[in-house]
C-alpha cells in the first residue's frame, strides 16, 4: 500500500480513495513518487513524512521525521530523523543517517557525501 495512513484535519484516513482524493488535491507531485507503508501528517500546506518508505520522486516542502528515502531529490525541507539512502538533498538537516547522496548545504554549491564528510 501506497499510503496507509493519512491524517488530515486531526483526522485519521485509511482509505485508499479518500486518501488519494486529498493528496490529489493539496500534493500532486505525491502522486508521481514511488512509495510504500507512508504514514504522513498534512498540517496547512506542509506534508510530515512519519513513517514509510520513498524510493523514488521528488519531494517538497516536507518535514521528514522517519523512515527510509531510497532516491530522489528532498527538496527545502527539514530533515528530523530516518534514514537518507540517496539522491539529492537540498533542505535543512537536524538529525538521522546519511548513506550516501549530494548535499546542498545552503553554499549554492552540491557535495557529493565523502566530501561532505570530510569537513
């Protein structure tokens, strides 16, 4: 399952239609990702990743609290937990695992991983 759980005006969904409806409506570029077992917030015009895995596609905006992103590019977002396997990350990073990746640390310039590690 794509998403399986959503919550949306303090609201609990886990229905597949209801869920696709309102990602639909707020969060088109959600619908072209590749991802499995979400479970997300929707708070105003922000989507909070809690759990789940990405696999590919391109994200924006997001607060990511945990779970795994496999590949695609984490676009101005603030990073709070979980696992970034790979891809391109332009956002604000607070806390979790980097695997591997570019980086874009606010410098108008992209590292590649081992260059970042070795500041």
């Amino acid at each position: 399952m794509r998403i399986k759980q959503l919550t949306f005006r303090n609201k609990k969904v886990t229905n597949k239609t209801e869920i696709e409806k309102i990602i639909h409506s707020k969060f088109d570029w959600l619908n072209k990702a590749e991802i499995e077992n979400a479970t997300i917030t929707i708070k105003g015009d922000v989507i909070i990743w809690e759990n789940g895995v990405w696999y590919y596609g391109d994200s924006y905006f997001d607060v990511w609290k945990n779970g795994i992103f496999k590949y695609g590019t984490f676009n101005d977002g603030i990073w709070k937990g979980g696992e970034f396997v790979d891809g391109i990350f332009n956002g604000i990073w607070e806390h979790g695992i980097k695997k591997g990746g570019q980086f874009d640390l606010n410098e108008n310039k992209i590292f590649t991983f081992s260059e970042y590690n070795k500041k």
